[in-house]
C-alpha cells in the first residue's frame, strides 16, 4: 500500500552513519588509549593513538556537516541542550577535541609536557565516553524510526564502539610496539559482547514489532556482520594469542575485522534499515450500521 506502509527515510544517509562510525570508532581508541598508556600495561604510545582518535571524531562531525543542507546554519545545534542529545553530542565534542589534541601533543616527544598529559588523556578518556553516550542516545531519541528508537541498540552502539577502538589499538600496537596479548583478550570480550548484543537488539526487535522491511534488511547484514566482525575476529585474535612471532600483525588483522564489522553494522542500521512506522488503522470504519472490524498495521510484522 503506497503511502501507507512505512518508507525508507532520506534525511539521514551515509554521511550520518559516517559521524557514528567516526565518532564510535574515535571515541572507543581515545578511552582505550588512555588505559594503553599506564605504565603496567606495556601499551603503546599515547600520542599517535590519541591524535588519531580525535581525527576519526573530526572526521565524523565533518561528515554531519557535509549532511546539513545550508552547513553555515551548523552553529544552531548548541541552541537545545535542554531536549537534544544531538546538541549535547555537539557540546561534548567541543571540549574532547581540544583536551585530546592537548594530551596527544603534550605526551609526543615533541612537547614532552608529562604532567598536563596525565591528567588530560583521562579527562580526554571521560569525554569521549559522554560523546559515545550521547551518540547511543541521539538514535534512541528517534522515534519516529521503530529500527533506532528500540533500547536494545544502545548497548549495541556503545559496545562496537569500543570493540572498534580496540581495533584501532592492535593496529598501533602492531606498528609502535607494545604487549599485544591484553588487548587481543579485550577484542575477543569485545565482540563476544557485540555479538550478544546484537543478536538481542535483533530478538527484541522482532519480538515487539518492527517494519518488515528494516527486519529483512537487519536480517540480511548480519551473516556478514556476524562472519567478518564477530566470528573471523574473534578466531584470528585466538591465533595471535597462540602464534607470537605474528601476534602483533595477526592482531592488527584481528583489529581490522572487527572494525569492518562494525562500520558495515552502523551503515546498514542507520542508512538501510531507516524505515518509519508508516500508518496503522486501530480499527477499520465501516459507513453506516454495523461493528467496526479489526485494525491492520501494513508492512509491519507484530
């Protein structure tokens, strides 16, 4: 029924999922790094991983940027902090850019500042917690979206982004040296935790109702979000445990696939399954005498 059923929505498309999959990945490398950074743990370099982490967030708000229709009105998102995660999304990344930048440049060897840096990694590390926050927020304040509004994403959304992060930490850890085996075991949790709570976002999505056509979308991705992302991951990450003379680069592998999968599970959630909620009859008229007969929700299933 054309008109009736829901349809796909064309305000958001791949440059919205680009700001979470930027600010999801950025987010989860700056907290992570931060922890990589103790002196216990034999991480890696702070700065690298912290500039970087800053980079993919500025990539993502960029993107957002690009998707504005007249992009110099950009500014008027701070004007509803009170009501909008979008806008406390905005105010966050405000302050993390720069506290990130800060600390990137004060633990380089080139401003070697360590006391500024200590302190501003981890308040970095806070920010970019708030920012991942508000990003599972943004998609659950959507309403109008059956597909984002459900509760069961946000777990979803906050968990690849760090399993993602890890990613990126196993690519520094291949390439700047470091102990590998801590981060890998973080990676196979990590996409244990994103395969659960994907499979109940899935489950509880289906359970209480969803259009159709985003479940036949969902449903589609996930053999290859669970094949590259989840189960490829998790085995490669195994074998760097095992085989430790290509631990660190059987790592970054491990590290790349997990951070394929979620990307490609933020693009399809947000710009392949956006259907709305189209229009529902509680009950269906009748003209003149006679009961009122059973409602209908076309295109939904439940």
């Amino acid at each position: 029924m054309n008109g009736i059923e829901p349809w796909h929505q064309v305000n958001w498309d791949w440059r919205a999922a680009g700001n979470f999959i930027g600010g999801g990945s950025g987010t989860g490398l700056v907290i992570l790094a931060a922890i990589a950074s103790l002196p216990g743990s034999q991480g890696v370099l702070y700065w690298p991983l912290g500039l970087l982490g800053a980079v993919l967030v500025g990539i993502g708000l960029f993107c957002v940027w690009l998707e504005i229709g007249r992009p110099w009105r950009a500014l008027h998102v701070f004007f509803h902090p009170q009501s909008s995660w979008m806008t406390r999304e905005a105010f966050v990344s405000a302050i993390l850019l720069p506290v990130t930048l800060i600390a990137a440049v004060t633990a380089s060897p080139y401003l070697p500042l360590p006391g500024v840096a200590g302190g501003t990694m981890w308040l970095a590390a806070i920010l970019a917690a708030l920012y991942l926050f508000c990003q599972a927020r943004i998609l659950h304040a959507s309403k109008g979206i059956p597909a984002w509004r459900h509760p069961a994403l946000m777990p979803v959304i906050v968990v690849t982004g760090l399993a993602e992060g890890c990613g990126f930490l196993l690519l520094g850890t291949a390439l700047f040296a470091g102990s590998a085996s801590w981060t890998l075991a973080l990676l196979i949790g990590l996409v244990l935790a994103r395969w659960l709570s994907w499979r109940r976002y899935l489950a509880e999505l289906t359970e209480t109702g969803a259009p159709t056509k985003a479940l036949a979308v969902l449903n589609g991705a996930t053999p290859m979000i669970n094949n590259v992302g989840h189960f490829a991951a998790a085995v490669v990450a195994v074998l760097a445990l095992i085989w430790i003379d290509a631990g660190p680069w059987l790592g970054a592998l491990a590290g790349l696939l997990a951070i394929a999968g979620g990307w490609w599970m933020k693009f399809v959630v947000i710009a392949r399954a956006a259907f709305n909620q189209g229009f529902a009859l509680p009950l269906t008229p009748v003209r003149g005498q006679g009961e009122a007969g059973p409602g209908d929700k076309p295109g939904w299933r439940n």
